[in-house]
C-alpha cells in the first residue's frame, strides 16, 4: 500500500512547459461518497485518454472491505483551469 497515493494532472505552457494549473486527485467523487485512495486496498488506472476539452481515465478500486468498483473518471478542462472530477461505474 502507498504511504501517500496521489494521482496528478497538470496543465503546462508551450513551449516551455512551465505549469500553469496541477490537480490532486486523492478522493474520487462516486454515489455520493468520496472513496479515499489512502483508505483502499488498491487503486489501479487502467486507462488515460484526452477527449476533447476533457481528460477521462479508468480506474479500479478496491475497497478494504473486500470488492472492487470500476469507474470512469472525466476532468473537464477549460482555458487554463481544471473543473471538478466526475466519476460514475463503468
């Protein structure tokens, strides 16, 4: 298990890559409910894509309980900022 599990987008100049806007994502938002990544058994993306003005992924997390969910996640972008991430079973 990681002491600190995390996972980070940022948003980055051209051409000199300087960031402009980063975005922790240590809870995910699913059935009115935050699921914590450092409270799971396991947090795995399965997948990373750009969609248009939004960044989507897969991720499969395990719950200590016993069980897992697959969600799919949508960080809508607009201009220079990030708006809130989505999630709902895949």
């Amino acid at each position: 298990m990681e002491l600190n599990p995390i996972i980070q987008f940022e948003i980055l100049s051209r051409p000199n890559f300087n960031p402009i806007e980063t975005l922790t994502v240590k809870e995910l938002p699913y059935n009115n409910q935050e699921l914590s990544l450092s409270k799971s058994s396991g947090a795995f993306v399965e997948d990373v894509f750009l969609n248009g003005s939004s960044i989507e992924f897969t991720i499969e997390y395990f719950y200590v309980e016993g069980g897992s969910v697959m969600l799919s996640c949508e960080i809508p972008v607009s201009k220079n900022h990030f708006d809130p991430l989505q999630c709902h079973k895949k």
